[in-house]
C-alpha cells in the first residue's frame, strides 16, 4: 500500500518510547487512558464477529403427510381431532388472559358481559340486515 511505504514501525516504537521518558509523569497515565477504551472496543468488535461467523442452527420444519389412499372419514377425523385441540388451547390462554387481568384488578366477567352483549348486537344488526335485503 503507498501509505505504509513511508511508515516505519521502528521509527515510531522508538518515538514513543522517547515521549514517554521526557514526558512528565501523567503522560503514562494518559497513555494508558487512551489505549484501553481503544482496545475494549477492537475487543468488542473481535467478539461480536466470533459469535456473528457462526451461522445460525437450521430450523427444521415438520410437514404432515398422509397415505393417497386415506379416506374422507379419516380426514375429517383428524380435522375434528384437530380441531378440538385448537378449541382446548384457546380455552386455555382465555383463562389466563383472565387471571392476569383479575392480578392487575381488571372486572374480567363485566368485560366478558360487555363484549359478549355487543357481539349479539352485532349480530343482531347484521341479521336484520340481510333480512331487510331480501326483500
């Protein structure tokens, strides 16, 4: 590289070396106050690459398959099967979404009432209205 061409390694060791006997009696210290942030960050950069070189595990995905010859009574078994586990979890995480709301003093079945009374507006509206445009 040209810039290195005139840069010799030698030359600067011995100048500060020189700096550092003539100076005055801080200027180790502050020497050293410079190098060590200077190196605590080349450390840190050294770190973050030795732990970004290794590429991540692979992530494995699980694809059911079934027999061509499967019947339409097993499918729509497995459906419900499936269904009902989905229905079961769902049940689950409602119950703990109202245990953490009665923990942080929430009226939990007043919002349950609420929410249940607007879905029947709702519906109720949305009969009438596909009743009111049949006529």
């Amino acid at each position: 590289m040209a810039f290195f061409k005139d840069v010799s390694f030698g030359n600067a060791g011995r100048d500060l070396v020189g700096f550092l006997r003539t100076s005055g009696s801080h200027s180790p210290w502050l020497f050293l106050a410079a190098c060590v942030p200077t190196a605590i960050i080349i450390y840190t950069f050294y770190l973050d690459s030795v732990t970004k070189a290794t590429p991540p595990p692979r992530e494995i995905i699980y694809i059911e398959s079934w027999p061509a010859t499967r019947s339409l009574e097993e499918s729509k078994a497995a459906i419900a099967e499936r269904q009902k586990l989905k229905d079961e979890r769902r049940a689950r995480e409602k119950e703990a979404y109202k245990a953490f709301g009665r923990a942080v003093g929430m009226d939990v079945d007043k919002i349950e009432r609420e929410a249940k009374s607007a879905q029947a507006a709702k519906k109720t509206a949305a009969d009438s209205t596909s009743a009111g445009a049949g006529q």
